[in-house]
C-alpha cells in the first residue's frame, strides 16, 4: 500500500501510453505517419591543409640583414622575403670575373700560336711534334676559359641565394626568423601556402576507404563556419595507418571566406539507406528536455512523449514514441492539449 500511494506503479513520464485527450479541432491538419528511407552517413573528421606548401629555408650561411614580410602577409611569387650578407659572394664574382678576362687573354695567344705554327707546318719549317705541342696549348687556352664561364656561372647561383623570394603566390605563416640573425644552409625561415588550393584531409576506417575512389563526389562540412558542400575525393592514399588502421582521404571543392589552413572538417560517408518517421518541425512541442507531438485517436488527440533523431530540413525523425500508420495532428493550435 505504501508503494502504490508513493506512485511507484504510474509512470511519471508518459511513454507510449496515452494520458487523457481532447477532441480534434474542426479545420487541423493531419497526417498519416509512414515510414520512408533516409540516406546514412558515417562522419570521419579531418584537417584543412594546402595543396600547395613550401618551407622556405636558406642554402648558405650568412647574416640576416633584411627580413621584408610577416606572418600572415600574402605575397606574391618572385617577391622578396628575406635578404642575407653578400659582400664575400660578390668579392667571389669579381675574382672569377678577373680569371675569365686572363683565361680569354691566354686564349688568343695560344690561337695565334695556333696559326703560326700551322703556316710554318705546311712550309715544313717546324716538326710535327711543336705543331702538336701548339694545338695542345690551344685546347687548354679554351677549357680555361670554358672553366671561368662556369664559375662565373657558379658564383652569380651563389650570389642569387643570398636573396631569398617567395617560391609562389601565397600567405607567409610560420615566420621564425629576423633582421640580424644567422641562416644556416637547410634552415626554415618561413612556411608558405597557396590558398586558393586547400584540400580536406580525413582519416577513414578501412572498411570504408576501401569502397572510396578518386573523382567520386561526397559531402563535406567545416563546422567553424558553419559551412557544407559537395567535394570530390582527389586521393586515396594506399596505405593504412597501423595504429588506428585508417586510410587518408584527400577531397577538394569549394572554397568559403575565411577558410584557414588547420581548421577542422568533417566528411559524411554514405552507408545507403534506413527506414525513418519524418514529422515536420512544427508538430514538435518542447518542454524542457522532452519532446512530444499531438496524435489524432478516435476523434480525439492524444499527447506522445517521443525520442528525436537527426533534423532534415523543415523535417525531424522520431526514433521512438509513434508507430508508422498512426495519425498526427501537425499545425499547433489552441486546442493541444495542456
């Protein structure tokens, strides 16, 4: 007796059993609920990159004398990003510059030589041994000076490095150094991308990865800016990730404002269809953490308390609560129950 005066035998929330009704209101709109197929997805998250992204580093050693941009700055390809100390790299010009002008003039003696010593062969006024000697010192008068070229050619590649320019257009991100400090050959200065090319990289069980392939469409969604679009996938990666065993998918499509390398992304993968109970989103009535909808039975309507799946548009799906056939009262009036 005492259970049954402290309610324990009457639920406190109605579920599938009807609490006490009103008769339909002349002029609602009802509906029959039936069961139609609803497309699944299953969501594997990733990150934004660049598909195009260059670190920018030096090839020699010297001082920072000039750094010409910042972090996030966009550049253009050619500009120039950072210069370095180039005083020993032009003296190195110069001196290969000289060597050329003695090589040349080595060049012409030896040529003249040359030509002597093939006039006075034909006279037979000398042997064919200085003849030959003449034609060898001729030979290396030209490698000499094909020689100098090539470290002019050597020193003006050395003397470019000490001005760094951006490799493409892009955004500077990752900026690690400044004015006075010491490059070091293979050292990063800047990291740069394009960002008119970014790409959603995603971790995809294998299960699934392995039915996806290149130039197949699929939804995409950034969450940040609340931002969906249909994408196309541009690579698989054919290797699983030991760990998580999970291929990487890449997918590229439109690109909204404000879109960053490193945002965080999302993919719906197809799994085909599932039956659902679609209402539309005026049928609902929320209190507090319930949700509930108006059944028309008999003549009368009959409040449901009922459990909500995923949003279609105006539509709602009802995971539990209401039975396909049933009827429901879909515009809210003065006559729902209280």
């Amino acid at each position: 007796m005492l259970l049954w005066a402290a309610g324990i035998f009457h639920p406190k929330v109605h579920g599938l059993a009807d609490p006490p009704s009103r008769t339909i209101p002349q002029g609602a709109e009802l509906v029959a609920l039936k069961s139609v197929d609803i497309p699944r997805y299953e969501t594997a998250v990733g990150t934004i990159q660049a598909v195009h992204e260059a670190a920018v580093a030096s090839k020699i050693l010297a001082r920072i004398e000039e750094v010409s941009v910042t972090a996030g700055q966009k550049v253009r390809a050619g500009e120039v990003l950072v210069k370095l100390q180039d005083q020993d790299l032009r003296a190195r010009l110069g001196q290969v510059d000289s060597n050329l002008v003695a090589a040349q003039a080595r060049q012409v003696q030896a040529q003249s030589e040359f030509q002597r010593a093939n006039s006075l062969l034909a006279q037979s006024a000398i042997s064919q041994s200085e003849y030959q000697s003449r034609e060898a010192d001729l030979r290396s008068a030209n490698a000499e000076v094909q020689r100098a070229k090539q470290s002019i050619e050597e020193a003006r590649i050395q003397l470019s490095f000490a001005t760094i320019a951006a490799p493409f257009d892009g955004i500077i991100v990752d900026k690690q150094v400044k004015a006075g400090d010491t490059a070091v050959p293979g050292q990063v200065l800047f990291r740069i991308y394009d960002p008119t090319q970014m790409q959603l990289v995603a971790q995809v069980r294998e299960s699934l990865a392995l039915s996806l392939k290149p130039g197949q469409s699929i939804n995409a969604s950034l969450d940040a800016l609340k931002f969906e679009t249909q994408a196309t996938i541009s690579e698989v990666v054919p290797q699983a990730d030991s760990a998580t065993h999970s291929f990487e998918v890449k997918v590229k499509g439109a690109l909204p404002e404000g879109i960053y390398s490193g945002m965080f992304g999302r993919l719906k993968l197809p799994l085909g269809t599932e039956p659902a109970i679609l209402v539309p989103q005026d049928s609902i009535t929320r209190i507090g953490q319930l949700a509930m909808v108006n059944i028309a039975q008999d003549g009368h309507v009959r409040r449901r308390n009922v459990q909500l799946g995923r949003e279609y548009g105006d539509q709602v799906q009802i995971l539990a609560g209401v039975r396909e056939g049933e009827v429901l009262l879909v515009r809210k009036t003065a006559a729902e129950v209280r």
